[in-house]
C-alpha cells in the first residue's frame, strides 16, 4: 500500500453503495498531467472508495465536474491487462469551483476546502 494524495475532478457523479453492512462511496478522480516526451496532455484516472457515514453525507455535495483532492492508501491494481489506481479514501477535501459545462454559479461554501476525516463523526461543512 502506498500513502498517497491527488487532486482533480469527478469524472461521474459518485454512487453510495454497502460492502458487508458498511456503506461505501465510489468515485473516480481524473488526474491531468503532462507527457513531456510525446508533448502531449495525460489523464490518469484514479478509483476511490470512502466507507462509512462520512461517505454517505459527503456524497451529497460531489458531483461529475467536482475539484476534490483526496488522500489515503492506494495500490495498483489490474482488470483485463490494463492497469489502473485504486484509492481507500481516509480524506476528501472539497476544491470548490464549478465543474466544466455548468453555467449556474457554484454554491457559496465558506468551509469548502475543509477536510473530510475518516475519523470525524460529521462533516465540517
């Protein structure tokens, strides 16, 4: 397992789901980089699952477009010959801003970059 943090957006509206009478959130996070040598723009995408109530409240406010930076255990992982990261979230933080294509102006947050803890009981927000 590796401690990791990445920022980037949603790539699809997060679904709340239960693994063993736990609820869980699942979300994937596109993470824009740079191929310097093939001079052209990369996207690395990164699944992320935040179990527990946190997930379940959090998931009310994420959206596909979201600017989110989450930190936890990651791992790399393989699916049909294709390799691919996966995050457990114990952190999600809220960027703000609006997602691409949305002409209503984001909502006002004043705690929006306020951090989501595994450990916390209720959202700082």
């Amino acid at each position: 397992m590796l401690a990791l943090t990445i920022g980037g957006r949603l790539g699809a509206d997060p679904t709340v789901g239960n693994a063993n009478g736990t609820a869980v959130l699942n979300f994937s996070v596109a993470v824009d980089g740079w191929d310097y040598k093939a001079r052209e723009k990369t996207t690395t995408w990164v699944r992320c699952a935040l179990f527990g109530a946190r997930g379940e409240k959090i998931a009310e406010h994420l959206s596909k477009g979201s600017h989110v930076m989450v930190s936890g255990q990651g791992k790399l992982s393989e699916y049909k010959g294709k390799q691919y990261l996966e995050l457990t979230a114990n952190e999600v933080t809220l960027m703000g801003g609006k997602p691409h294509g949305d002409s209503q102006p984001a909502p006002k947050r004043e705690q929006s970059r306020k951090a989501v803890r595994a450990e916390d009981d209720e959202p700082p927000f």
